[in-house]
C-alpha cells in the first residue's frame, strides 16, 4: 500500500505517540499497510511501563503466558516464560526481544516528548504536532498509544520539595540499583504498586515505616517458575487459550463462576473461599460467586472471609485490623495481589501507620511529621535515609492533559472532558478527525516536575471506554481495528473520518448504562478516576468500558462491517 495522500502531503502517513505495548503493534501493523509511520516516545528505550517501573517486587499479576501478544507465531514459538507471573525484567527483555525482532527501533524516535497535537484545516486534513523542542512533525493519522494511568501523583502535602534524602516514586524508579541495606525507609501508599514493593523492601531494610490511608483487599498470588517441560506444555496450548481468552468477559485466563451464592451452603462457600484462595492468580476476584461484586450482602460475606486470612497471618492484632478494609468490601477496588505482604508486618523492623487517626502534616527536610485527630495527642515525627511515594496515578483522562489536543472546534481535549471522557468505541472522537486512540500499555513521558531523585518518568495504561481487563488482549483488538480501518479509508480514497456526535453521545451512554449496578461504583480509586492529590479529580466518573469484551468487540466489529458509516468519511 503505497504513502496516504492528497496534495497537500503530510511528513507521515501515521504518527503514533509511545512506544510501550500498543505503540509497538500499532508501529508494527502500520509498516505492514505499507504506511509511512513514526512512533514518538519520550523515553530513551521501548517497553514503558515494565522499563519504566522497576520498583522492587514489580511483576505481572496476569499469568504471563496470557499477557503476551498473540499476534506473532514466531515469537510464541520462540519466547520462553520463566515465572507464571513475570517479572518486571524479564517483561523488559520480552517487549526489547519483539522490537529486535522486528526491526521496530528504526522507526521510533526516542527523547522526544510530544506537548501539543493539532488537527489543521480541512483542506489539508492532517495533524500537526510540536515536541517540547519546538520540533514540528505533520501526519495524515495521528494514533495515541497512551493511556489512563498516568502522570505519577505525590501527596498533596506541604514540604515534600523541602526532603533531603533519597526520594523516588515508584513509578519513576531508577534503573541504578537502589540499596535498602541499614537504611530507615518510609513509603507513603498501599495500593497494589506497595503491595507489591514494601515486602521485597523489608527483606533488605535496616527499617520500613509504611504510611497508609486505605488498605487494600490484597489475595495471594502464588507466582512459581516455569519449567522447560511447563513452557513447552503452555505453548502447545496457545491456540486454546487465545480462544478462550477472547471468550471470557475480561479476556482473563480465569473462568467465571455463574454459581449463586445464595444457593450454596456456608460449608461450601468457604471451601469454594479456601480453594480460590490457594490458587495463583486473580481466581478469587474473578471465579468468585456471580454476585458478589453487585449485591452487598454477598459481598460482606467474601471480605469476612478474606479479613479472617489476614488476621490469621499478622501477628499482632491490632495491626491485623488496620489492615483490613472497612470503607470498601472485597473486589471493589482493583485487587492487589501479593507475596508475603501480611507476612512482612511480622517482621521486627517493619511499622504500620495509619493515617486516618494521624494523617501526615508535612513533608520535612528529614522525613516526615504526622499530626493526630484525637485532641491533646501529639503528632509524630520520623526521620528517614529514604522516602517512597507508592501514591498512585492522576489515571484516566491524565495521559491526554498532560498533551494539548487541539481539534477542529479549537478547543483543547483537556477542557471538553472535565466531566469524563467521551468517546466514540473509546477509540475515536468528535472534532478530532484521523486521531485514533488505542489501548495501551505504556508509554512514557519525560518530565521533571515532581524534583524527586531519580529520573523521572510518566507512564500510561489503557484508554478511555474501551475493555479493560486482560490489557495486551485489548490493545491487539484495538490496534487490528484501527489498522482495518486506516486500510479502508486507504483503500476508498479517503483521507478524512470523525465520529458524529450522536455517535459519541450514544457510545459514552452506553458506556455509563453498562457500568450501572456494579459496588465498584460507590468506592473512589483511580478506577473511577479520583484522585485527592489532583484538584478537579474529586469526582467519580464513568470512564471505563465494564461490559464483556465479547460484545464490545461486537460493537466496533459492526461499524466496521457497516463499512464505517456511523462516522463522517471524506
Ligand atoms: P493506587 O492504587 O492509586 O494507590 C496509591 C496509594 O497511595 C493508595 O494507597 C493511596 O491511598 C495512597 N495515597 C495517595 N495519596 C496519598 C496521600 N496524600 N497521603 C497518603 N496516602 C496517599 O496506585 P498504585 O501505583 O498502587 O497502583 C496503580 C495501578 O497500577 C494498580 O491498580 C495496577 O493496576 C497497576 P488512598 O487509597 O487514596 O487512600
């Protein structure tokens, strides 16, 4: 398929911006379509999120097998897992292993930090974007491989520029080896990233202070090696679990349970709870009975559960209670998997604080300052070698305010979704001809703004109302969409298409009306986009596609079928 083009040529056929996952495979099918293509990505290698996130205990939570792409027969032939749940390294070298293979590194650029997009007049319909540089770069198609977590958020907190020691988010952690040895440690979070990184820290600390706010319900992950014998078993069943995959509601590998729990006796609710517990993986959150993520009362009854293992496995009781959730019940809140993290509050030299009764004052050049609620009692002060901030993500619509998108009404994305993102197929949208965006393991972005220690980076995962769940799954869908799509308009000499307005009303509409029922609703995270760090990220919204990726699969497979004609075409 020869270059795009009317008159007025664009540089590029398809711009796409980050080089993680779906910036990869988008990079990958656009050279296939014989498209002129350049990715753009901030960092100075691929791979976003697993080169990026490097904070101790980081891994898959996924089985790693059904994390891959599926779109390479080749690399399914010759890539070898070595755990059932990967680590962050060993995901690295994977995503390096296809860009080798591939040759994808000629057509990225790295370093190079994109800051505004716009789409120029009609007459020319292509994109224009600027690098923070001032470099400008034009393109027919504009693909953003980005997505809704990013932009790592430090507590709103006063002082935390006042720190003197060592300081990293763990989303912008160093590639330098980091040493606990003998040091006094503070982390600040106990979402799934601490969850995570604080018991591979306590192994080697001289102390760990973990400041929480809300536990989390965090389950065992059971992660184990692989052996050569295993692997050659998981890829002789690679073409039965692709299909199952694309057959279950989240594309995950675990089966959902259509069993009532109110048809089960107590009895065999807890060996269910028991069995579920002991098996690796999110079997618990996803294999569980069909109501318990919609009915409270059922829900109460699995968090009984999961809190009775948590008391059963710290020690000291009152920690053991601090540890369980009491704002949220069990699988409302994504569900941090864990390896010995009840386990490490055991340990002499790690300190729970809770931060409800004594939430931080300030930051100080030597730690921290807590203050307490209770009247006549006294904050207290710590002071640290080191201090991470596991504080999480300005998430969902953060990637694509941090890029001034400016469309064909003149006004920037960042302004028309101050109440939540509406899409068209959580793809495409109004006003902002030839941009796709797909969904979206992780590219990074360059920026120094948070003044921590290491070298600092952005980075961001899954967009708008699209599926989430099993995220390589989506992106491989997302991407084959948008490549079909760009070969038609190719194919039919059309150099424009922009979802009506209708289009998109009836999309977010929908997006909202499937979401509807569901407890995770009533609980703020970065799944309904709050962020108490974040002015204006105090609301929940609707950002998330939660139907079954059956059927939104279905949905877009239509319009595409219907030879796109939901969208205006030139
Ligand atoms: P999360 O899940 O957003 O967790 C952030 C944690 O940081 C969470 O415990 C927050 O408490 C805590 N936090 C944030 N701000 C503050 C302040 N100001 N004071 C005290 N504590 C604070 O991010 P993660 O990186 O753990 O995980 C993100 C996703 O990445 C994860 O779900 C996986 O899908 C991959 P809060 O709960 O807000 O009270």
């Amino acid at each position: 398929m020869g270059s795009i083009g009317n008159s007025q040529q664009p540089e590029h056929d398809v711009l796409v911006i980050g080089a993680g996952l779906s910036g990869c495979y988008s990079l990958y099918r656009m050279r296939e379509l014989g498209l002129k293509s350049k990715c753009i990505e901030a960092g100075t290698a691929v791979g976003g999120t697993w080169y990026w996130n490097r904070y101790p205990g980081a891994r898959f939570d996924s089985e790693s097998y059904s994390y891959g792409f599926s779109w390479s027969p080749e690399v399914l032939a010759e890539w070898n897992w070595t755990e059932h749940f990967a680590p962050q390294y060993e995901t690295e070298k994977y995503l390096n292993f296809i860009c080798d293979k591939f040759n994808l590194r000629e057509d990225i650029q790295f370093n190079t930090r994109i800051q505004s997009a716009k789409f120029l007049d009609d007459e020319r319909r292509m994109w224009e974007v600027t690098d923070t540089s001032g470099n400008v770069y034009t393109s027919r198609f504009l693909i953003t491989a980005m997505g809704v977590l990013s932009n790592p958020t430090l507590p709103n907190v006063p002082g935390v520029s006042h720190y003197k020691g060592e300081a990293f988010h763990t989303a912008r952690w160093p590639k330098d080896h980091v040493s606990f040895e003998g040091k006094r440690v503070g982390i600040i979070g106990t979402g799934a990233t601490a969850i995570q990184a604080i018991p591979e820290i306590a192994k080697n600390v001289g102390h760990l202070t973990v400041f929480q706010r809300t536990p989390n319900w965090a389950i065992p992950l059971h992660n184990a090696k692989i052996s050569p014998e295993e692997m050659a078993d998981i890829r002789a069943g690679y073409p039965e679990m692709f299909e199952k995959l694309q057959k279950t509601r989240m594309c995950f590998i675990h089966d959902s349970n259509p069993d009532s729990i109110w048809e089960a006796s107590p009895e065999q609710r807890e060996e269910l709870w028991e069995h579920l517990y002991a098996q690796p993986g999110f079997g618990m959150w996803l294999s569980n009975y069909k109501e318990i993520l919609v009915d409270h009362k059922a829900n109460d009854l699995v968090s009984e559960f999961v809190a009775k293992k948590i008391r059963q496995r710290v020690k000291d009781p009152e920690t053991a209670e601090l540890l369980i959730p009491k704002n949220h019940g069990f699988g409302t809140r994504r569900v941090p998997m864990e390896t010995s993290y009840y386990e490490a509050y055991n340990r002499p030299n790690v300190r729970l604080v809770d931060l409800h009764s004594t939430p931080i004052e300030r930051i100080t050049e030597k730690g921290l300052r807590t203050k307490s609620v209770k009247e006549g009692v006294e904050g207290e002060e710590y002071d640290f070698d080191m201090l991470i901030y596991a504080t999480g993500f300005d998430a969902v619509t953060g990637a694509f305010d941090a890029i001034d998108f400016i469309g064909t009404d003149g006004k920037k994305l960042k302004e028309k979704w101050e109440e939540g993102p509406k899409t068209y197929l959580g793809m495409t949208l109004k006003a902002m001809p030839n941009m796709f965006m797909v969904s979206h393991l992780p590219s990074t972005t360059a920026d120094n703004s948070l003044g921590l220690t290491a070298n600092i980076w952005l980075y961001q995962i899954m967009g708008p109302h699209q599926a989430y769940g099993n995220i390589p799954r989506s992106i491989e869908f997302a991407v084959d969409w948008v490549s079909n799509c760009i070969e038609h308009l190719h194919k039919n000499g059309l150099t424009r298409i922009e979802a009506r307005e209708e289009g998109v009303k009836q999309w977010t509409e929908h997006v909202h009306q499937i979401s509807e029922g569901f407890l995770s609703n009533e609980i703020d995270s970065w799944m309904t986009g709050v962020n108490k760090n974040v002015a204006g990220r105090q609301k929940r919204i609707v950002a998330r596609y939660n139907g079954s990726a059956v059927e939104f699969r279905q949905r877009c497979r239509d319009v595409a079928a219907r030879g796109y004609d939901s969208f205006d075409l030139a």
